[in-house]
C-alpha cells in the first residue's frame, strides 16, 4: 500500500523588503567620512592614545583662544575692546586642563611632598572665588560659574610655568653657580622678573577673555593670580 506525496509550502519567517536596509557602500563611507570629520564619534573605537593626543589637540586649541595671542591686550585694551563670545565660553567649558594645570602646579611648588593637597584645595578655592566674583560683577553675561572656572583654570597657565622656572629650572642653576654671590643674587632677580610676567600674563588673558575692564572687577583676580605667583616664588 503506498500513500501519495502532498507537496508542502514553507512560509518564511520574514519578508525581505523591496528597498535594501543598508545603504549602498559609497554612502555608507560618505556618511562615515562626515561622522568622523564632525567629531562626533564616540571613544570606544580608539586607543589611549588617541583619545590623549585628541584631548592635547583640544586643550592646545583652547589655550590659542584663551590665553596665548593676549599678552599685550593688558596694555593695549580700547573701551570697545572685544573678547571671545558668552556663546564661545560656554560651549567650549571644560575642566580637564584645569585639573592638569592645578595638579603640575602643585607638584612643582611642593616637590611632591605633604604640601600637595593643600596648594591642590586652596588652587580650586581660588578658582571658585574668581569665579563667584566674575558671575557676580557680570550679571548681564549668560555665563555660568563653572564656564567661569574653566576660563580662569585656563588662565593659570602662565602661573604653572612660572612654579616650572622658579622651583626646577632656577634652582638647578642656583646649584651650580652657588660659589659666586652675583649669580644668587642674578637668579633672586630673575626669579621676581620671571613672576611679574607670568602674573601679568595670566592677568591680561583672564581680563580679555571675560571682558573685565574695571579695577572692581580686574583688582580681585589679579590678587588672587599674586597669591599664587608669590607662593611658588617663595615655597
């Protein structure tokens, strides 16, 4: 006895669409291109490496902004002088330069001793103090107090070379030329000097970048900056 075939039909589990899901190659690399040109890939797909030398890059760039080209900007800053824009302070806040700049800083000035944490936590009062005086002599600036922050960590640059020069680069040459009596008192000089430019350096650029121009506004700053200038000429 034979029982007859029935030809059975399989249903798939899903239907493939008319149009194709993925984008054809050319624009997928296009749209690739755009992404990584945007800078708006993530840091997943990068080394170390490349995630430091991307955040150098960055920090290098706002540096240009903040606090290279305006030295003599101090000296030289008309009534309608012009700064970078609220808009520019706020989209480009961060804090990872200033926690770099705070943490060279103190490491050199306390030689990596006991007296790191305190000129660590006074260095970040400070910086909150500039920032609550600037938030508050500039209410009509849509700036926040930690926009603040970042800019006056930036501007503490100046204050990080001149603990460098004072307590290493100073210090080795004291060592060597310690028999002749001029050098001590050439490189005592040079150590005052050395201070006076980084203090108004760091002076001029937060004084432009925020638009101060009066003394109420530039005279608490700029002691504050004295502050820490004085601490890493005398330490």
């Amino acid at each position: 006895m034979s029982y007859g075939r029935e030809d059975t039909t399989i249903e798939p589990d899903f239907i493939e669409p008319d149009a194709p899901l993925s984008a054809p190659r050319g624009a997928a690399d296009s749209i690739g291109g755009v992404l990584q040109n945007s800078g708006s890939r993530g840091t997943l797909d990068e080394t170390v490496l490349q995630t430091l030398k991307r955040d150098v890059v960055e920090i290098n760039s706002r540096l240009k902004q903040v606090v290279y080209p305006h030295f003599p900007s101090f000296f030289s800053c008309s009534d309608d002088g012009v700064g970078v824009e609220d808009n520019d302070i706020s989209a480009n806040c961060d804090l990872w330069a200033p926690l770099a700049f705070i943490i060279l800083y103190s490491l050199f000035v306390s030689h990596a001793r006991s007296l790191f944490s305190s000129l660590f936590v006074s260095s970040w009062f400070i910086l909150l103090v500039m920032a609550l005086h600037l938030r508050l002599t500039k209410p009509q600036q849509k700036v926040s107090v930690i926009s603040y922050i970042s800019i006056s960590g930036y501007c503490l640059f100046p204050q990080v070379l001149n603990a460098l020069v004072s307590q290493l680069l100073l210090p080795l040459a004291y060592h060597i030329g310690k028999q002749n009596r001029w050098i001590v008192r050439i490189l005592s000089l040079v150590k005052l000097v050395v201070m006076a430019l980084c203090l108004t350096w760091s002076v001029a650029a937060v004084s432009w970048v925020t638009k101060s121009k009066t003394i109420i506004e530039i005279y608490p700053i700029a002691l504050c900056l004295f502050g820490m200038a004085w601490l890493s000429t005398i330490l």
